[in-house]
C-alpha cells in the first residue's frame, strides 16, 4: 500500500504541484470575492520536456502556454488536440503562419503589442481558415524599454483596432509581463486594472467579461487578488527552467 501511494506520487510529481498551485489560486480568488473557478492557471512549460507536460494532461489540466514558437510547433503535435494552448509574449509578425499552422488547437495569443502583429494574426486566420481566434493586448506596464507590449496611454486605441480592424481576432482582455526581469510590482498590476476599466468604457465592454493576464510563479496569488484572471505559472509547477543554450526562439 505505502509503496503503491508513494510510487503514485513519484509517478507525477507535476500533478501534486499543479494541485498546490490550483488550491493557492483558488483561494487568492476567493480572497477577491470571486469563485476559484473564475481564474485560469495557464501552465508554462517552455524549456520543458513534453512527456512532462503529458504527466499534467493525465492528471487532467488543459491549459497549457508556451513562449518560443521554435518550440511550441515542436512540442504541440505531440500531445492531444482537446488541449487549450496559449501562446504568450512577444510574437515576431514572421513567425505568425507556421505557430497558426501548427497548432490548429491555439486557443489564445497573449501578447499582441502592435497593430502590425494584429493584422497579421488576422490575416493568418483567414488564410488557414480557421475559427477566431482570442487575443490578449499585451502593455508594457513597468515603463522600461522594451520591444513587447504598447504604452498604457495607448491602450485603447490599441484595442480599438484589434477589435474593429481585425474581424478574425476575438478581444478577450489585456496582459503584462511586469519588468523585464518578468519580476513584478503591484503598480504593474494596477496599471493593467486602469487599462481595463479604460478599455472596458472605451468599447462599451462589461468588465466582467474582459480578462486581465497577470501574475506568473512568484506573484500569482497577489494578481488575483487585484483582479487578475488568467494567470501564467511556469517553474512553481515544472521546476526551474532548463535552457540548453542561451537563446532559443
Ligand atoms: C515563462 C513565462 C511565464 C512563466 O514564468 P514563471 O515565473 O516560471 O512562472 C509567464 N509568462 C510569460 C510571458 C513567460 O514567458
């Protein structure tokens, strides 16, 4: 018996931290006067490897995120179609038609910081004739300089577009990454709320039908407490990264 239950666990030691993660999620939302259900934990799994990610889909998680589109097209046509991929950062317009193409199962793009990617993924979509497909305007929340995600003063117009200019692109909220060490402050994170309710007034969008992607491994619980809906949790559940050189992508 003992040594079944601890061969149990040591069977998938993913699936017990993606638990843990699950109950502190669903707390910090109850915290916010939400149901536990009303927070996505999108599981990061870039630089893992995909019979670790396979572990967590027995386990029955379908929520699943990756950052390099190299890899993502790798790993997606090796596990099952019912799950729910969500791209998420920064996306080279180049590379929008073969993410597109390979992963037919892509739920979400989070990260569209320009109008340019916007109408490229819009293109994408019709030319592959796929459904809509849901997006996420990426701000840069921290004021550094950085190539990912549009200022918060132009956020609306930003959304603007993504929801008036690209009929193939579903505006489903907004989301950041922090500073650019993707640590985080809470004015980072009251940023993106400010944004939302900007954008929610601007578009004529009920609020609680807007998401906002805040909070990763060390400050997940602390986002949802400001509101966040969708959070993207990657070495709390993996174990720290593993990069085999020094820049993939
Ligand atoms: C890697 C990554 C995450 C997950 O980061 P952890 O700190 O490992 O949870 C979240 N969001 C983006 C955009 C990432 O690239």
């Amino acid at each position: 018996m003992a040594a079944a239950a601890a061969a149990e666990g040591a069977a998938a030691p993913v699936a017990a931290a993606m638990r843990a993660v699950l109950a502190r999620a669903g707390r910090a939302a109850e915290r916010s006067g939400r149901a536990a259900e009303a927070v996505r934990v999108v599981a990061i799994g870039k630089t893992k490897p995909v019979s670790l990610l396979r572990q967590l889909y027995d386990a029955g998680h379908r929520s699943f995120g990756e950052n390099y589109v190299q890899e993502f097209v790798t790993k997606a046509p090796q596990l099952p179609e019912d799950i729910r991929w969500h791209f998420v950062g920064h996306l080279q317009s180049n590379k929008v038609k073969s993410l597109l193409a390979a992963v037919p199962n892509l739920d979400m793009v989070e990260g569209v910081g320009n109008e340019k990617i916007a109408n490229h993924l819009d293109r994408a979509v019709v030319s592959l004739g796929r459904e809509p497909l849901k997006v996420m305007v990426q701000v840069n929340t921290s004021g550094e300089e950085s190539k990912s995600g549009i200022d918060p003063s132009k956020c609306v117009e930003l959304a603007k577009h993504v929801k008036l200019a690209c009929p193939n692109l579903i505006l489903s909220g907004l989301m950041t990454i922090g500073m650019k060490d993707y640590s985080s402050t809470p004015e980072n994170f009251k940023a993106l709320v400010n944004c939302k309710l900007e954008v929610c007034k601007a578009l004529g969008i009920p609020t609680e039908q807007f998401e906002l992607s805040m909070g990763m491994s060390g400050d997940f619980e602390q986002a949802i407490e400001l509101g966040s809906t969708n959070v993207r949790v990657g070495s709390t559940i993996f174990g720290p990264r593993e990069y085999p050189n020094q820049k993939q992508n």
